[in-house]
C-alpha cells in the first residue's frame, strides 16, 4: 500500500522544484543530472543496506559519486581553466621508498630486449604503497563487512569472485571536474598553530571551514549558501608530503616502520581530517564526487571512535577517497594566483578486479 505521508512529501518536493527551478533526487535510482539531493539526515532506508548507506544509483552501480561527474558538470568545471597550466600532483612511485602499514615496496625492473636498442621495464607494487585511490573494494562497513552496494568479500576473492566494484568500473567512467583546495596546512603556519602530520591530529570541521574563509571560500554546500558545487572534488592539505620531504631517508623509514596495531594505541600515526558528526554531514551534504588529500589516510589515525571515515565514505556512499597525493605544487600556484578552484583530472588503472590504482592526477589552473 502506498504511504500517505510519502506521497504528499514528494507533491510537496515536486512543488518545490516547480517554483525553485530545480530538480530533487526522489526516486530510485537518483538521477546523477539532479540539481538537489537529500542530506545524510534525510537519506532514504534501503532494504538490505546498513543504516546511512547512500546506495542509490542503481543495484549494479559500481562507480557511485562519479555519477556526479554528468557531462554538464564536467564542462561547466572546464571553464575553471584560465591560464592553461598544468599541476600533476603524483608523487615518484619510488616514494615512500618504505611505505607505511607494512605495505610492499615499489621495485622497478629494467628488462634488455636487444641490448643498445630496445628495453622493456616491470614494476612490482602494491596499489596502496604511494599516490593512491582507496577503490571500493578496499574498505568495508566494518560492522555488516559490505562494501560498496552490498559488494561481499566472496565477491572480491575465492571461487565466487567476480568484477563487483573494481576499480576498472572508475577507469572506464573516468574522472574530471572541478577541484577545490583546502591547505590547511598552509593557513595553520600563518595562525601559528603547531602539529606534527605524523602524529595523531584530527582536524574539525571548524577548522576546516576556518580555513576556507581564509582562502576566500564558504565551504559550505550551495544548497546551503555555500560555494561548493554537486559534483566537486575536495584536496585537503595537511602537510605531510611538505614534512617527509624534509625529513632524512632513515627517519622516512623509521616512521613508516612504527608498528602497526588496531586501535587507538596503533603506531601508525597522521594528522587528518576528524572523525566527527559535523564533518559526515559536510562530506556528504556537499556532494562530493571525491576526496583526497596528501596523508596517508585522509582522516585523523587511528580512530579515536568506533567507526571511521573510510567506512562511510568508501562503504556507505562510493566516494572515491584519495591519499599521498602531493599537493606541494599545487598550493603554491593557487596560493600565487589567489584561485582555490582548478579543473581536475584522474586516470585509474583499467583493471578488472582491482582494489585500487594510483591515482595520476593532474590540476589544470
């Protein structure tokens, strides 16, 4: 039977959206080109799905916020590209020489085919050691172990495997559309705030929005007054790539070897974003259609709650979640042109059956 309730709701919304000019995402799947989406409050409960999953593009949808990048968006965001130049933002896959979280080491291979005349090469890595995006198979909503649009570990390996949220899905889609940059780093220094990006720091919501009215930048939604677009892509500077360049091989080493344990005890430690309930409205509210940033697991590590970010994010929406990406150059030349916005672009590796790629990123200014 038909709720009443419901029925009068979206009467309601589609009045709204008559009077406003726009177009509210009401029912399933939600169409990507929709002008207004749900908050987290708002999310409708999806049978079979952990409560505040987002798993609304379709049953055999495997890319999930890149919905967002629709054609228009990704041409509108073209138009952030004014003097024409070019920021990769990738570190050397030779970096971190020793990767944190008992992670493989990159190892390169110079194969002779005619010795003074042609040579092939081989890389040996793990997906995860360097500039990477956390693809959808590589985190799950630890309490009911689902990944992304109820994608099961059998689905990933064993018998039963197959290409259920591969990071190829991503490769073919692709990745483009507008940057934002919020170098918090950088506006730290100039208020005199002191952290170690290799130490356990969670930086708030308040501090992030903090950050961006130093840059020039409301934070917040459109939907809510703010300047972020559906669709954007979030980069969050924390300065760690700034503090392992600075430091010496060994010490690089030593850190990354610092043992690795569940928990708030776990030696592994970086500053990131904080694991708090403002900044899962903000995440979510905003639309993002990825984040990343330049440590090495976006989000404050360890978790001093019992969930994390990577749970919400990766698991319950299908936000792309990037890490290690160096946004040294990047800073610098927004900070110089006093623009925080760029056109940004991604190629994944076209895997069928991956779990991640690197994430070969570049910013257009």
């Amino acid at each position: 039977m038909t709720d009443p309730k419901n029925t009068t709701n979206q009467r309601l919304t589609q009045i709204r959206d008559i009077l406003t000019m726009n177009k509210t995402a009401t029912t399933m799947p939600w169409d990507p080109d929709s002008t207004r989406f749900p908050t987290r409050k708002e999310l409708p409960q999806i049978p079979g799905a952990p409560e505040g999953a987002a798993w609304v593009w379709g049953e055999d949808d495997y890319i999930g916020r890149l919905n967002l990048l629709t054609p228009s968006r990704v041409a509108a965001a073209a138009k952030e590209i004014r003097a024409g130049e070019i920021v990769p933002v990738n570190l050397p896959l030779t970096h971190p020489n020793q990767p944190a979280f008992n992670r493989e080491s990159f190892q390169h291979e110079i194969k002779p085919l005619a010795a003074n005349i042609a040579y092939d090469d081989i890389y040996h890595m793990n997906t995860q050691s360097g500039t990477q995006w956390d693809g959808f198979r590589h985190f799950a909503h630890m309490s009911t172990q689902s990944f992304y649009n109820n994608t099961k570990g059998a689905d990933i390996l064993g018998p039963k495997a197959n290409t259920k949220c591969s990071i190829h899905h991503w490769a073919e889609h692709g990745i483009a559309g507008r940057g934002i940059l919020l170098d918090y780093r950088g506006y730290a220094a100039k208020k005199g705030i002191a952290y170690d990006p290799y130490d356990y720091y969670p930086i708030s919501y308040e501090e992030l929005y903090h950050c961006g009215k130093d840059q020039g930048i409301d934070i917040r939604p459109q939907s809510q007054g703010g300047d972020i677009k559906i669709g954007d892509m979030l980069l969050v500077r924390t300065g760690w790539t700034e503090q392992y360049w600075a430091q010496s091989p060994e010490e690089r080493d030593r850190l990354a070897l610092r043992k690795h344990v569940l928990g708030k005890e776990d030696g592994q430690r970086y500053a990131g974003v904080s694991q708090e309930e403002r900044v899962l409205d903000w995440l979510h509210d905003c639309y993002f259609a990825a984040v990343a940033s330049d440590a090495p697991t976006f989000e404050a590590w360890p978790s001093h709650e019992t969930w994390m970010l990577h749970e919400y994010i990766l698991a319950l929406w299908g936000m792309p979640l990037g890490e290690m990406l160096d946004l040294e150059g990047l800073a610098r030349k927004c900070r110089e042109r006093g623009r925080w916005f760029f056109f940004f672009t991604s190629a994944p590796a076209n895997v069928p059956g991956g779990v991640a790629s690197h994430v070969n990123g570049t910013a257009i200014l």
